[in-house]
C-alpha cells in the first residue's frame, strides 16, 4: 500500500497520527470540570470497559485489525486520491472534542475519535479507501462504553423479562405475581403458603439481558459481515441479535425459577454478593442459546433457497427422467 502513497504526503500522514496520537492517548480531558482527575479519553474508555457488562469493548480492537488484514490485498490496490472534504471534516472532529471538553461528556470525544479516523483516511486517500474501510471503523464503536444505555434500557428490559416470565409461568400452571421487576410464587392461602414461599426472583440489570445484549450484537456484526454476502442478510441477522438474547434471558430466567422450585433458593441463586454455582452456569447458557440462534439464521439466510426449491418441484414432476416430454409422448 505504502507505493500508492504520495511521498509528499507521507510526513503529513505521520504528523496528523502523532497528533491524535497526543490528542486521544496523552491530553487531560475535562481538567477541571466534574471529573475528579482528568484522564486520557482512550484511558478513560479503557477503566470504563473493566465493568462486567463492557468488557467486550477492549477486545474490538484488535478484531478491527483482524478486519483490516483480510481485506489487505484490496486495499493495495486502491489508488490513493484525497480529498480536501476530509480536512473540514477533521475540523469538526476537533470541535467534537472540546464541545465534549468543556462539558465533561465522553460520549462526544468518543465519536470525534471516530469521525477524526475516518476524516484523516477521507482527506488522504479518498471516498473508495473510506468506502472499503467502512465496516472496520463501524465496528469500532463498540470499543466505547455507552454507560447511558444501562439506564436507557436496562430498566425497561427488566420489566420486559419479568413481564414475558411471568406470563408463561402462569401459562404452564406455575402461578406467581409479578411486582415491578420481581417475580414470586403466588400464595395459597388454604395450605398456608405465603406469597413467594416456592420462589422469589428479582431481574437486577444482568438478568434483564444488558449484559449479553451488548456483547451479542457485536458478535453477531462480526459475523454477519465475515459470513453472508448480502446487505440485507446482515442487517436482517444484525437485528435478530435484540431477541436472540431476550429470548437466551427469558430461558435462563425459566431454569434459575425451576432450580429455586426444585433445589431451593441458595443452590440456584446464592447471594447477591456470592451467586451459586448454578446461577453463573445459567448466564453462560444465556450465550449458548444466543449464538446458536445466530448461526441457525445465518444457515437459514445463505442457503440456496431457490435451488432447493426447484429440486423439490423437479422430484414431484410427473416426468422426472425427461422434463421436456410432453403428455402424449408419455403415453
């Protein structure tokens, strides 16, 4: 790649990275405004991502370049022909980052990061270079933890869950109520039997699928892009990524139910603070489920459905063995 590259422009390359390179990686953000010790945006990012439902983000990276590597040979190949729009919009990447400066926001300098690798590839190669370039530097936004999403959808997909639960445990003859996000066994009050005697369950965050929702989509981008062909068949597994992974939350929350009804309360739940044994293998099912789904509609989005098709209608021909005879040669 480095032949296509006009040398004169080889030191500007170089100086623009050293300077993002101080920008995102060496300056203060927010010195002196909510933050109680300014950091580094990509090291404020970096201690972010540590919380168990971002960990995801500081592996994207590397598949970024992973992405970059398979596509290597193409890339070569592109002429570079820059262009000037690029420069304007690293302008607006550098106004992005002060605005996020001045008001403490990391989401803004998240996405001036963003738009700022996109602008330098856009003013020194060109639209084809961006355009090939496109899906690695989409996917790197799920480098950044997005912390507003957990208050965003976290609550909402916790009264999700227990609402589907709750239903289809009363469907199936398990009786219970449903308090807010809490699920208990319904009482009996001719045997005694007090309200949540059989079985209590309360959806914290993790159980309402924030966890692997997050996780899942990006799983799902990777692959889709790397397997199927076609836009639209990545789009369409991209977004059955969302009930994939209430649909692997909504079993795990049936087995923790029917664990706590069979074994009791400390084998299938524990504690808050220290959860059994069964309840963690219950999350890690809630992955299992999900990207099973996954590859099952992959499978069912490539398939050569048009084929098989028309191999069907050939078998229940009349005139297999010559679909060009007619009635009367027949007989």
């Amino acid at each position: 790649m480095l032949k296509a590259i006009d040398k004169s422009k080889i030191f500007s390359i170089i100086a623009s990275l050293l300077f993002l390179g101080l920008l995102y990686a060496w300056f203060p953000f927010s010195k002196y405004l909510i933050s109680f010790q300014a950091e580094p945006i990509l090291k404020v990012a970096w201690a972010y991502s540590a919380g168990e439902d971002w960990e995801h983000c500081r592996i994207v990276p590397l598949f970024a370049i992973f992405l970059i590597y398979l596509q290597w040979a193409t890339l070569q190949k592109i002429e570079w022909k820059g262009e000037n729009f690029g420069f304007a919009a690293l302008i607006l990447s550098g106004f992005m980052f002060w605005l996020g400066y001045i008001t403490d926001l990391h989401y803004l300098a998240y996405l001036s990061f963003q738009v700022a690798l996109a602008s330098l590839i856009l003013w020194f190669a060109g639209w084809q270079m961006l355009r090939s370039l496109s899906f690695p530097l989409l996917f790197l936004t799920f480098m950044w933890p997005w912390l507003f999403l957990d208050n965003v959808i976290a609550f909402p997909l916790r009264l999700l869950m227990s609402n589907i639960s709750h239903h289809f445990l009363n469907l199936i003859g398990i009786s219970n109520l449903q308090i807010g996000s809490a699920i208990i066994s319904a009482p009996n009050f001719q045997l005694g039997i007090p309200p949540g005697a059989k079985f209590q369950l309360d959806l914290a965050n993790p159980c309402s699928g924030i966890r692997s929702l997050f996780a899942l989509t990006m799983i799902t981008a990777l692959y889709s892009y790397l397997t199927l062909p076609k836009i639209w068949q990545r789009w369409t597994l991209f977004l059955c990524s969302i009930p994939l992974a209430i649909l692997g939350n909504f079993i795990r929350i049936l087995l923790l139910t029917f664990g706590t009804i069979l074994f009791g309360s400390k084998f299938a739940i524990g504690s808050e603070a220290d959860p059994s044994t069964y309840h963690m293998g219950a999350g890690y099912f809630v992955y299992l489920i999900a990207v099973g789904g996954m590859l099952g509609i992959g499978w069912f989005l490539k398939y050569d459905w048009k084929s098989w098709i028309e191999k069907r209608a050939h078998r229940q021909s009349p005139f297999p063995d010559n679909p060009h005879s007619t009635a009367s040669e027949k007989y």
